[in-house]
C-alpha cells in the first residue's frame, strides 16, 4: 500500500502551548527535514466523545460512528490518511491524557478489526514534565493502540523535564526517521512477527521499579558530573542490592537517588 507521504503530528494536551507541543512540533520539524509535508493537530480542538460500546457492534462494518462526533470525524480521516503518525501525550497520573484515550477507544471500536493502519509508521511521545513519574506508564497505552492497529511503530520517547533538552533532539531525530518510512506502509507478515516488534522495543517491557530506575538515571543526567557523579554510585549500589535479592532494599536506595537528583536538578534550574 502506498501513503501519500506526509506526517501528522497529533498534540495530546489540553494546553496547547506546551511540553507536548515542543516535543510533537520538534519531531515535525526532523520529518520536514527530509522533505514530507507535515501538519501538525491540537487535539484539545477535536475532543473526541467517550465510545458508547454500543450493540449491535454496526460501526465495525459500516466503519463509521452511529453517534454524531465531529472530532473523531476530523481526526480519524487525518490518521487513517496519513503517512505516518506522530503522537505525542502529556502524563497523567501515570497515565495518557484523556483527549489521548478517548481517541483510541474509539479507533478500536471502528477500526480494529478492518485494520485499515496496518504497516502504518507511527512514533509516540510521553511527557511526565512533573515528578517523572509515569514517564513510561503513560507512553503504555500510546503504543497498545499503534499496536492493536497493526502499525508499525518506532522507538517510543519517554521524556520528563529531567531529560526534556535531551528529548527534543531525540524527538527531531525520530520525525527524520519516520518520515523516511512514511511514503511506503510495511505491514507485518503476521501476529506473530508484530508481536515480537513490539517486544523488541525498548521501555516498554520494562517493570515499575525499572522504570523509577529510569527516572532516577535521567535526573542524574541532568546534572553536571561532580554533581551526578555521588549519584551514580547510588544507582550502581542499587544494582548490587537488586541482582542480590534485595529489590525493596534497591527500590529505596533509588529513590533516595531520585530525591537528590530532583533537588539538585531544581536548585540548578532556578539558577538559569
Ligand atoms: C491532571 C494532571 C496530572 C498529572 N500527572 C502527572 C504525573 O503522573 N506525572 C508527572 O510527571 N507529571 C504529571 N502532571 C504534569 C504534566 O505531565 C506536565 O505538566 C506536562 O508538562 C504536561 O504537558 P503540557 O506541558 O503539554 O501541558 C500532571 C498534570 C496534570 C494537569
């Protein structure tokens, strides 16, 4: 199947001038660079209206929602006309945002079982710009969706404003590489094969105290080295304790990591 080439950028936040927006409009520009047209899309100007799961199941064949729903109108003929897919969700409660949610529940309902996305390249994009927390949770149901839909996704961007500099050069080199794939759908060969694409992507797989490791790690990046460098010992004296047994024991000790990580991470920022 041949798309038209061009990448849309889908802006998860309520506040459109946002984290998210920086993140979703960097990643546009790295697609731009490589020559796609791209559009970028607040979502919080199509607020898609909570799926009825309604019976009979009628939308699934005649692939339209029986209820009146503009926004997912809009939005659901800009993504199943695009090239490729650029979403971008600010966290949560450890979550994806409702405007996010709302969206999928709905693409499921309609278009799930006709797949009319498969092989489509899509890129998603969390921001916990808070604690940090959720930076991985909130990217999960972002990726079931590309999944469920039978895209094929890349490497998800987990991003807090530990790493957020970091993050939008890891942003704009992703739009780049998506818009490559974005002339040329690659479906998979089977359930089989994108199953294990998906497994094979990083973060996702990764447990609750891995993913507060993860946090702990990006707020000891943020910091300059004789400042992190404590730091680290912290986290590798965590590893020891964890490939010993004593994960609540590593659990704290990378919490207590975090905790300074943060403080020194704020204290630097409001020197800026
Ligand atoms: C209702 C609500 C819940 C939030 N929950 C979290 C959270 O679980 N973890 C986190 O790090 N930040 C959390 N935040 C902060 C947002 O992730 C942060 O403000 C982010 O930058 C939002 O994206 P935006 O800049 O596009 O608005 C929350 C914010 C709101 C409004």
């Amino acid at each position: 199947m041949v798309a038209n080439g061009n990448v849309i950028g889908l802006i998860g936040s309520p506040n459109r001038d946002g984290r998210t927006n920086q993140l979703v409009s960097a990643a546009l520009k790295g697609a731009a660079r490589s020559g796609a047209p791209t559009e970028l899309i607040q979502m919080a100007d199509h607020v898609v209206a909570a799926c009825k799961d309604c019976m009979p199941w009628v939308c699934k064949e005649n692939l339209k929602c029986t209820y009146e729903d503009e926004a997912f109108e809009f939005l659901s003929q800009k993504v199943l006309n695009c090239g490729a897919l650029i979403l971008g969700t600010p966290v949560y409660w450890w979550d994806t945002s409702g405007l996010v949610k709302y969206l999928i529940l709905k693409m499921f309902r309609v278009y799930a079982s006709s797949a009319p996305l498969q092989g489509l390249s899509a890129f998603g994009i969390a921001i916990a710009g808070g604690t940090g927390n959720g930076l991985v949770s909130g990217l999960r149901p972002v990726y079931h969706f590309f999944q469920m839909m039978q895209m094929r996704a890349i490497e998800p961007l987990p991003v807090t404003r530990f790493n957020f500099d970091i993050a939008l050069e890891r942003a704009e080199e992703r739009g780049e590489e998506i818009a490559k794939m974005a002339l040329q759908r690659a479906p998979f060969k089977g359930l089989e094969e994108r199953l294990l694409w998906y497994d094979a992507l990083p973060y996702l797989g990764l447990s609750r105290a891995e993913e507060r490791r993860l946090l702990a790690d990006y707020t000891v990046q943020g910091l300059r080295s004789n400042d992190g460098a404590p730091l680290a010992l912290g986290l590798a004296r965590a590893d020891e304790l964890a490939a010993a047994g004593k994960s609540l024991d590593a659990l704290v000790e990378i919490t207590q990591v975090y905790d300074a990580g943060a403080k020194a991470y704020d204290a630097k920022d409001s020197k800026k």
